[in-house]
C-alpha cells in the first residue's frame, strides 16, 4: 500500500456521525414532553444548539409539541365546535380545545424560530450574525490589517 497508515487523529467523521451527549430532559417536563424531547435532542446537539442555557426553552418547545399532538387528537374525537341554542337561535362555538392547540402552535413557532427548526431560519442562524461595525468602517477606511 502506498502512503501513510489511517491514525485516528487524521479521520475525519462523516456529517450523519454524531457527536456529543444528548442532556436529559428536565425534572418537571410532562411524559409526553419528554418522548418530543428524545425524539429532537439529538438533532439539536448535533447542529450545537442545545447548549446547558438553551435547555429550559427547547423543554418548553418540546412541551408545546406534545400540547399541539393532544389537543388535535381531542378535536378529532369531539369535534373542533358545539352548538348551544341562544335566544338567537342555534350557534355554532369553538372548543376551548381548539385555543389552546393555537396557542401550542404559537409557541412552537417562535421557539423553533429562535433554535432554527425552519428552513428560513435555519439559513438566517447560518450567516454567521452581523459582524463587527467599527471594525469593518476602519477596514474600507485604511485597508485591512
């Protein structure tokens, strides 16, 4: 064979390989929440952004994921309205269900915003941020360093 023998300081790992440990969920998050926790963790720890002070928002992440799987299996069995007969006649009234699952839904898009659970926002969480002002300012000024 020709060339150097393969040391593991010189192989590179390929990009599905995962690397890092995977947190566990905290204390006081639901069963369900736990299971949505398992489940994107990994993923997370893996794209670096699960960081020990991001765990408590991705917990309330995975708690509105669980929240939106339930609600909609209750508008499934009962139906996402009632009628009630008013002196106005027969109306037709949303669940209390139904509010709360677009209040799951809420939640989950700005979380998954700030983690980059979108594929804009994954793009935006890949510019790098917004540099450096002064820095870039006295570059175009005197040329860089």
């Amino acid at each position: 064979m020709k060339g150097a023998k393969p040391h593991l300081t010189n192989i590179v790992p390929m990009k599905g390989d995962f690397e890092g440990r995977v947190p566990d969920a905290p204390d006081w998050m639901s069963e369900d929440g736990r299971t949505t926790w398992r489940e994107l963790a990994p993923i997370m720890v893996q794209k670096k952004r699960l960081e020990p002070h991001h765990h408590h928002p991705f917990a309330v992440y995975c708690e509105a994921v669980s929240d939106l799987i339930r609600f909609t299996g209750d508008l499934a069995a009962y139906g996402h309205y009632y009628e009630v007969k008013t002196r106005n006649g027969l109306q037709q009234k949303k669940r209390a269900t139904w509010g709360l699952r677009q209040d799951a839904i809420a939640t989950m898009n700005q979380l998954a915003a700030r983690f980059g659970m979108t594929p804009v926002d994954e793009a935006r969480l890949a510019v790098g941020g917004q540099g450096d002002l002064f820095k870039d300012l006295k570059e175009m000024l005197n040329g860089p360093d």
